[in-house]
C-alpha cells in the first residue's frame, strides 16, 4: 500500500500543488522547517494524506489527483 499526499505551498500570490508519497512529504516537512527558520510563513501551507494507492485502485487515486487540480 502506498500513501499519496498533496502538498499546498502559497507563493507568489497562488498555490502551487504538487503530489508525492512518504518519502517526499518527508523532504516537504523538512523543507517547511528550513522556511521557518528563514522566517518564511507557511501558515497557508499544507501537506495532507490525500489517498491510499491499493488494491487497484488507481482509478479512484486519479480521481482525487484532478479533483484537487480542478479545485473541487
């Protein structure tokens, strides 16, 4: 099973979304640290579990990825 994130970063007055799994939310949380600590604000930031990827359910994953591009 593996765990699929989005990421919402605010800059540049937009959000620029961008998907991964473990191991890249890690280097997004450690990334967000580094902002902070160059008194960057991530308060409008986020990294969220978005789905599961399972027992073939890609087409359910993809669902969720364009309904988050779409903004739904």
């Amino acid at each position: 099973m593996t765990k699929i994130y989005i990421r919402k970063v605010y800059e540049n007055n937009k959000y620029t979304i961008s998907f991964g799994i473990d191991e890249d939310a890690k280097n997004w949380k450690a990334e967000e640290k580094e902002w902070i600590e160059q008194d960057f604000s991530v308060a409008d930031d986020s990294i969220e579990l978005l789905c599961e990827l399972k027992n073939n359910n890609l087409g359910e994953v993809l669902q969720k990825i364009n309904e988050e591009i779409r903004g739904e």
